[in-house]
C-alpha cells in the first residue's frame, strides 16, 4: 500500500506567512505540520510515500529529503498547477500504479493518527473508504450525504445548500479503481477536478464507497486560527522537560518543555509550552498553548496561546496573544498601545507596539 500525499497548493488562508514557506512547514509545538501526517503514515505500516509538490517543491525536498528519517521511501511529485485533489491523482498515475493508496492532505491533522482505518481498509478492501467529521459549516467543506445505514449517497465539494453536516477529512483510501473515476470525470465551475465528484462517479458507478465517521479531533490547519487549536492539542500531549536552563528567579508551572540550549530568566511560563533550542525568555510571561521556536528572544513580554516562529524577537511589547508570528520577526515597543494585540505578521517583518 502507498500513500500521496499532497503539499501543493498556495496556502491563500495563511498569508503573509505563506509568502515566504510552504503551508505545511508551518510548525505545530515546533514540528511542521506535513510531518505529523508522515509520522501517521510510518505508524500505519505505509513507507511507500509520494508527495505531490508545486512552487514549493524545493522546500519541501530541504525539510523531508528522501523520507529515511522517517522510516520511509520518499518520491517527489511534480504538479504544474493546483487543479484539484483529483488531479493530483491523475498525475500520480505511474507512480501509484495498481496499488491501494492513502491519500492525506498535507495541512491537514488527525489525532490519534490513522492505523485503525488503515487495518480496517486492508481486511475489507472497498473500492474508496473516506473520512467524515460533524462541522459547524459544511459550506466549507466537501460534503457527504449518507442513507439511514451509514450507505454513501451523495457527495458534493463545498455546497450552497449542504445535505448534512458530514465535511470529508483530508483523509482517503483507494484501490486502483479511482482510475478510472478521476478519468471521467470534468472540471468543475472551480475548474478543478474535485475528488467528491469522483467518489460520486464510484457511486454511481456501483462500486463499494463506504465511510467512517470519527468524533476525535481532526483539524485542517489551513488558516491562523485552526493552526493555533492544533498547537493547543499537540501542547497538551507533550512530555515536559527541562533540558536548557531555568534561573533560581523563574517558575515553570504545568506541561513546559524546554529544549536544550534555552534559557529562561527572570521569567514565568505556564504550560502547556514549549520553549525552541537557544531561544532565550528573560523578564517575561509566556502563558498556556503557546509555543516558542529555535533561536527566539522574547524579552520584557507576555505571550499566550500563540506561536513564534524561529530567530523572532519579541522585546517590550505588553501582551501578544492569539498570534501566529513569521520567521525573524522583530515586535519592540512603542509609545502607546493597547492592552493586547492580535498579530499575523509575515517573515521578516518589523513591527512597533508600545509596552
């Protein structure tokens, strides 16, 4: 069994960050999100790994290599352009050949990782297994519609008038017979070839569709506030550690996690947080969910249930929170401000906020 996994596409929602990097390398508690998904994959016994890559194929190639950190063999997949999930298997087509495949979006998070649904596709192999989770607005998502025995009826990428409440993980088993369903079937008004409208061919088809619903946590870490919800999760699961150091004058209070090389002076962190290699937290609060990356400098601050990304400086600025702020950023004081700020800001960039 194989698996694709897509880390094309442009990332729009997270902007500025994804100016400059590649959606799925944004880190969740310092790890980007792309390789949960592998490390999901690995776990599930699939080490066959092909990545489906766009502008930012370079990118992607630097962070994963060729996979053996992983325990995996990792092929490259070129994509011209974004033209749909169902595209991207069009493409993949020689790579894939007659195998089963998993395909996984690349920004998207799955706790608790996906071996059951893996096992369970091996034992009955239907010809396409998807996904579903309840969502608030299903308008946003492909949609399933299912028939009082759990049958799939009908599927449709982001509906005005949703059916149901059932939105499609980033999650999909196939056997060789999506083929000939991404094949036949057209682009849509987006001008995509959607992966909905070719498990509906399967449906229609006569072919076995089934589903699963799941009720843990699933996430697609596609824009700054689902990303700042997934970091609170994986936070939340982190063994603590102090492998840097922690002066006499500072208090580490629940699940914190300093790496080696850091150092935290004068300061107060509750977790859960982690604190990156070399940063260094002085005269500061760095409070719950919140998570700080290599190289950082967070001086004279408060920092809650946000993420910093690597070589940021964060010095007399009161308190950031809900905040997702980009490689080398400098945030110094200002004159005058509010009592909290909300930030995205892009890498590189120089902002001023008084204390």
């Amino acid at each position: 069994m194989k698996a694709l996994v897509l880390s094309g596409g442009t990332g729009s929602r997270l902007r500025p960050i994804t100016h400059t990097a590649a959606k799925q390398l944004v880190p969740v508690a310092n790890k980007p999100v792309l390789f949960y998904g592998i490390e999901s994959l690995v776990a599930a016994g699939i080490t066959d790994i092909g990545i489906v890559v766009g502008d930012t194929e370079a990118e992607i190639r630097a962070a994963v290599g060729d996979g053996s950190r992983f325990g995996a063999r990792v092929s490259y997949l070129p994509q011209a352009r974004p033209l749909g999930l169902a595209h991207a298997v069009l493409i993949a087509r020689d790579w894939l050949g007659d195998d089963d495949f998993v395909m996984y979006l690349g920004d998207n998070f799955v706790v608790g990782g996906i071996t059951e649904l893996v096992e369970e596709f091996r034992a009955t192999r239907p010809d396409a297994r998807i996904l579903l989770t309840k969502v608030d607005d299903p308008s946003a998502f492909g949609v399933a519609e299912l028939d009082p025995d759990g049958a799939v009826l009908r599927l449709e990428e982001k509906p005005s008038a949703p059916r149901s409440d059932l939105a499609l993980v980033g999650v999909y088993l196939f056997t060789s017979a999506v083929h000939e369903a991404v094949r036949s079937i057209t682009p849509s008004a987006r001008g995509e070839l959607e992966i909905t409208d070719a498990i509906q061919w399967l449906v229609e088809d006569g072919r076995a569709v089934c589903s699963t619903v799941i009720s843990g946590y699933w996430k697609d870490t596609g824009n700054v506030t689902d990303m700042l919800e997934v970091n609170r999760t994986v936070l939340e699961a982190m063994p603590p550690a102090v492998l840097g150091t922690v002066d006499a004058d500072s208090e580490l209070v629940g699940r914190v996690r300093v790496e080696e090389g850091a150092s935290v002076v004068r300061s107060r962190i509750v977790g859960p947080a982690v604190i990156g290699a070399g940063s260094v937290v002085r005269d500061s609060y760095i409070g719950p969910s919140t998570s700080v990356a290599d190289g950082c400098l967070i001086s004279d601050s408060e920092v809650e249930f946000s993420i910093v990304l690597d070589g940021s400086r964060i010095e007399g600025v009161g308190r950031i929170e809900g905040s997702l702020i980009g490689r080398t950023v400098r945030v110094t004081g200002a004159a005058r401000a509010p009592r909290a700020h909300r930030l995205v800001l892009g890498d590189h960039s120089q902002v001023q906020i008084t204390p």
